[in-house]
C-alpha cells in the first residue's frame, strides 16, 4: 500500500478485543500504531500479522493510566510518524485499552476504584488531549465502552461508571472538534470471550450460559463481532456517523 495510506492508533492493539480491531482496521486499508502495556512479544506478532495483510504497523509501549508518560509517548510518537508511515498525523485514535475489576458495589476498594478511573476515563480523557495536536482534521475517535453502562450485572459498578462517563465525553467531543470535522463515536460491546477479568465469559461455562440465555442471538460475543464495527467508523463509509453509542452486544439484556 501507498505511504498515503491513513492511520489509525488503537490502544491495547496487541491481544484480545484490541487485536482484532487492529487487524480489522488495516484489513480495511489503514496502517495501524499499536500499543501494549507489557507484553511487547504479543505486540510485535500483531505487527507482523497486519504486515502480512500489506499494511504498515508500529508498536509502541504506554501504560493509558500513567497520565505523566503521555507527553514522552507523543514525542516518540511524533518521531516514528515519518519513519514507519512517512505521514505527519494520525487520521483515527480507538481507545480500547482497559482491565477488568470485579468486586461488588459494597465491597469496592478504594485502591481499585482509582486505578479503574486512572485507567479507563482520566487516562482516556487525557491521553485524547493530548492526541489531538498529531489528530488530523477530518478524522475521528471511537472510544470503547461497554454493555454494562445500558444494562446492570453485579459486580461491574465501578467499571460501568467509567465507560458510562466516557460516553458522556465521548458526546462532548464530538460538539467540541466538530469545527475540525473530527467525529467521535463509542462502541460499546456486551459480553465477549476473551481474557478480560480472567476470562470469565470464555472459561466459565454456566456465566457463558447464563448470558447466551439473556442474548437475544443465543450466544455471547466473539471478538470477531467487534473489531470490524470499529474498522467500519475508521472509514469514509461512516463518514457522518458521529456522537452514537452502538452497542454490539446481539441484543443481550433488551
């Protein structure tokens, strides 16, 4: 592909739910800037993988909730633009990378509460921010949420706060950097097999019943139902879809 090729940086790209969207989005053409955490070996396959797909890729490390290593992962990133992409800018920004705290509302640790909103709203908040100066006009953000801010299942009232709060943002963005014709968007998945929270969904057989038999599709989620409804609002198909919640869930809890 040409070096005119858009990008997109998806947080967490390098597994899960993460990883299929960066797979999904350069299927679609894109170049894609990846981040990890830790596991920088799983990063560089998912690199490789989107190489094979005849798109460029870049893996870089950031912890989303360390607000002060922002400014240093820009500067770097603002660096590797021209050497991996030959671009300048970034033309999408997916704010996907998250953990999971189970722990019911009454017995919620203060010190889990507040790496859940370092994690999940401060660090996204701010990383955005400081996004915005390598965010090219006319691009978009999509900012992951969930199904648990629409519907209750105990043991996620920190976390739904969160992405709850997120949603709300995600409705002031788009009103705010509208002017630069940059959308903003949240895709909020229901449950999905993955190693999230332990991998609960995917491991324990009777929850995974216990929420197909509340799905209006029968099943719970895969990660292949989500990466390409990301993909898709990284296109100029989806050019006038902006301030949504779509929530990819198969109907779970309605």
């Amino acid at each position: 592909m040409s070096q005119t090729s858009k990008i997109a940086l998806v947080t967490g790209g390098s597994r899960g739910l993460g990883k299929n969207m960066a797979i999904a989005i350069a299927r679609k053409g894109l170049n894609v800037v990846l981040t990890y955490n830790s596991k920088k070996e799983e990063a560089l396959q998912t690199v490789a993988e989107i190489e094979q797909l005849g798109q460029k890729a870049l893996a870089l490390q950031l912890n989303t909730g360390d607000v002060k290593s922002f400014g240093a992962f820009f500067a770097q990133l603002e660096k590797e633009l021209p050497k991996t992409f030959g671009a300048q800018k970034i033309d999408f920004l997916v704010n996907n990378a998250g953990i999971g705290v189970y722990a019911s509302f009454e017995n919620t640790a203060e010190e889990d509460f507040d790496t859940l909103v370092n994690i999940h709203f401060k660090g996204v908040y701010f990383f955005t921010q400081k996004a915005l100066q390598l965010l090219a006009d006319g691009g978009g953000i999509v900012n992951i949420s969930s199904g648990l801010s629409r519907f209750s299942y105990p043991g996620y009232a920190a976390y739904a706060a969160m992405k709850g709060a997120m949603e709300v943002v995600t409705r002031y963005q788009a009103k705010e950097l509208g002017a630069r014709g940059i959308r903003s968007n949240t895709v909020a998945p229901g449950a999905i097999e993955t190693d999230f929270g332990g991998g609960t969904v995917r491991d324990n057989e009777e929850v995974n019943r216990q929420i197909a038999g509340i799905t209006a599709l029968g099943r719970v989620g895969l990660p292949d139902d989500i990466g390409g409804v990301v993909a898709f609002l990284c296109t100029e198909e989806a050019r006038w879809i902006n301030a949504q919640r779509i929530e990819v869930s198969g109907g779970q809890g309605i």
